[in-house]
C-alpha cells in the first residue's frame, strides 16, 4: 500500500513544468562547469608547474586551497542563501566565481593563482547548498531523490571533461586558454540564474500549543535553531555517515589509478584510464540510487537511509572480495571494481534528500552546509592521508583496507538512524511555499 507523504514544497501547478525544468538545467551546468573548472587545474599542472618551477606540494595547495574556502564560507554563505534568496546569492556567486575563473588566465604568479583560487572557492561554497535547498523547494518529496541524482551526474561528467579537455586546450592554445574558454560559458549560465523563479524565503517560525488548546506560530530563537540540529538523530547520524562515505570515495579518486598500476603491474597511462571508467559509473550509480529512494519512499517511510545503507553495505562486500578473495584474478577483480564504481556513489541522492527533510524548511541549505564541513574535515580531507600514510608504511593493497570498514561503519550509521526517520520527519515543521 503507498503511502501518502507530504512536507514542504511548491505545488505542482505553482511553477510550469517547462520552468523548473529550465531552472534544473541552469543549476546542472553550473555545478557542471564549477566541477569542470576545479579539475582542469589538475589536468594542467605539468605545464605551470614547468613554467613557474613549482612543486608537487605547491600544485596540490592550489587544489586544497578551494575546499579550505568552502569550509570557512559555506556556513555563513548558506544562511544567507535560507535568510535572503536562493535565485539572487546563487547568481551573484556564480558571476564572482566566473570572474575569478576567467581571471585565473591572467594571473602571472603562484601568488596571484593562489589568491584566485582561493577566491573562487568563497563564490562556490553554497553553490551546492543553496541549489539542494532550492530543487528541494521545486519537487516534492516523491520526486525529490531521483531529480538530485540526475543532478548529480554533473560531477562525474565535469570531472572527466576538465580532465580530459584542459590538457588539450593547453596543448593547442596554451594553458591560460584553458581556463579562459571553459569559465565563459559557466558565467553566462550564472547570468541567466538572475531570470528564474524562486519560492519565498521560509519564516523561521515554530508551532506551539496555547492555552485553551490552541496553537500558535511563532519566531525561532536562537536555541530553537541548534535544537533542530542536535536534537534530531536522524540528521546526525546522517552527517555521520556521509562522513565515512566521503572518506571512501575520495580516497578512491585519489588513489584508485595507483593501486590498478602497482597491483596489475600496467602502465600508469593506462590505470588511469582504468580508474576513470571505474569512477564515471557515477553516471550510472548516482541516478539509480535516486530512483531507488524515491520508488521505495511510497512504502516505507525511511526508505531514503536504507537505500544510503544498503548502497554502502554492497560496497563493503565487494570491496572485501577484491583486496580479500580474489587478489590475484585481475578479470574478476576488475569487474568488481565496475560493480563498486556504481555501488558507492548510489547514497548521495538519498543521503542529500535526507538533510533537507528532518529540518526546518528555512534551514534547509544550513543543513547541507554543515554535513559539508563535516564531510570535508574528517572525510575528504582524510581519507586520501590516511590511505597514502599506510600505504608507506606497508603498501597500497593493505592501505586500501581501510575503505570497507569506513563503509561498514558508514552502513551501520544510516541503518541506525533510519530507525529515526520517521519520528524526525512527522516532527518537522510543515509550511506553505509560494512562488517569489
């Protein structure tokens, strides 16, 4: 029997469906260009590094450099977006990041690439927040997992594009080219952020009985808004796991092409390639799992943390088969390596959908900002570390046994808390939303 579920979002007649469609693509090529751009730069480190004689220490900072941004601007950054306008802080973001982008081409030192990039990770840092919070408001939450996942296809197809696309740019034209020809047409998306429709930004205000047994609404202070995070386990425990599940994934990005050449013995041109087919089955993972949520959510009400743990218990088991049972059958082990490439990227959707329905509405890109700057801290900026520091002190394949059992724990986090779904969701604050 389907369940009948509603939490706050427009009305289908509210906006046509010809303009959200329009607004999800613009928020697609925008994360899509964004994505495009960051991984560009590591396409063409050979050449500055060449140019400017720098290290592999000084490359990599310029990397990091954007995430440091992001985690000390994206609180701040999203309660403007919650507080203010998800059309207007995303576009005027977008136009700074895009000058920042295009300006990357004229710097003539480390120092001034240093301080661009530094600058693009402040107009990037609630691109993700405001637009989860934004595509939250769009679609109700029985099409809410499916449309994120397709929105998160942009990463795995920026990522191979910037790889793939800057080096033969920079070869063609020159490295500052690269940088030049892919930030305009991200910037021209941003323009046309300006022109579309937003619903109205969510009163922080809370029901409560009257005497009489009444009820009234009303402001939330300051205490009522940390209460919404640290008396709701569900969202803690989902914070929790996207940690470990970024700890993996990351450590995967860094380290995959590394352990297919040692472990296969291959050229490293060719693991490479490897690696990237294994890593661009996001295509494929990140939309499945979104469906997934969303088809299961109409009979089961916790549907979205048992998709996130069961998509992390599945990649526990193949991950143990390759590093355990079949380390020396390369046809198998890399097959499995296919399956896992889809595997661990099917809780994101489900994952996301999650922070923004056990929340307050207005407070829905915090939400998402505060499991980023848990994530980034204790997950992605770890989990490459951790697995380089064993990997010298023994080697990559004992290294990478580390991954299962972040993904075990990672499991047991989102099973738990599923337990939580339920009374976390019917608790929340249900408001009306209108078209601004």
């Amino acid at each position: 029997m389907a369940l009948e579920i509603r939490d706050s979002s427009l009305d289908e007649g509210a906006i046509q469906s010809s303009s959200r469609r329009f607004i999800f693509i613009l928020l697609f090529f925008l994360y899509f260009y964004n994505i495009l751009d960051r991984f560009l730069l590591s396409s063409l480190f050979p050449i500055i590094s060449r140019e400017w004689g720098l290290t592999d220490t000084q490359c990599g900072m310029l990397m990091s450099t954007i995430y440091w941004a992001i985690v000390v601007s994206v609180l701040p950054l999203s309660i403007v977006v919650d507080r203010w306008s998800r059309r207007k802080a995303i576009g005027l973001m977008a136009v700074f990041w895009g000058i920042m982008a295009i300006g990357s081409a004229f710097t003539s030192s480390y120092i001034e690439l240093f301080t661009v990039r530094t600058l693009m990770g402040v107009g990037i840092a609630a691109f993700a927040p405001g637009g989860l919070a934004l595509l939250s408001g769009l679609y109700p939450i029985q099409k809410r997992a499916r449309m994120l996942g397709l929105w998160q296809m942009s990463i795995p197809f920026g990522t191979a594009v910037g790889v793939a696309l800057g080096g033969v740019v920079a070869a063609m034209l020159g490295w500052r080219y690269a940088f030049g020809l892919i930030a305009a047409p991200g910037l021209i998306f941003a323009i046309l952020f300006f022109f579309i429709k937003d619903y109205k930004t969510v009163a922080l205000e809370k029901t409560t009985g009257a005497d009489g047994g009444g009820s009234q609404r009303i402001s939330m202070g300051k205490k009522d808004i940390a209460m919404q995070f640290l008396k709701t386990p569900t969202l803690i425990l989902t914070y929790l796991g996207f940690t470990c599940s970024m700890f993996t994934t990351t450590a995967l990005i860094t380290w995959l092409p590394t352990y297919l050449q040692r472990s296969y013995s291959v050229p490293l041109e060719r693991a490479s390639v490897l690696a990237g087919i294994v890593l661009l089955l996001a295509i494929v993972g990140a939309p499945a799992g979104g469906f997934l949520a969303d088809f299961w959510i109409k009979r089961r009400i916790n549907a979205r943390l048992m998709v996130a743990g069961f998509s992390m218990l599945v990649t526990t088991i193949i991950l143990a088969a390759i590093l355990l049972l079949f380390t020396h059958n390369t046809t198998v082990q890399y097959v499995l390596w296919l399956a896992m490439g889809i595997s661990t990227t099917m809780f994101g959707p489900a994952v996301m959908a999650v922070t923004q329905e056990v929340v307050h509405p207005g407070l829905r890109s915090m939400s998402f900002a505060i499991a980023q700057i848990i994530s980034f801290l204790l997950g992605a900026s770890l989990g490459p570390m951790v697995v380089g520091v064993l990997s010298d002190a023994s080697n990559i394949g004992t290294a990478f046994l580390v991954l299962p059992a972040a993904t075990l724990l990672a499991t047991v986090l989102y099973f738990i808390g599923s337990l939580f779904y339920d009374r976390d969701f019917h608790k929340v604050e249900k408001v009306e939303m209108t078209v601004n």
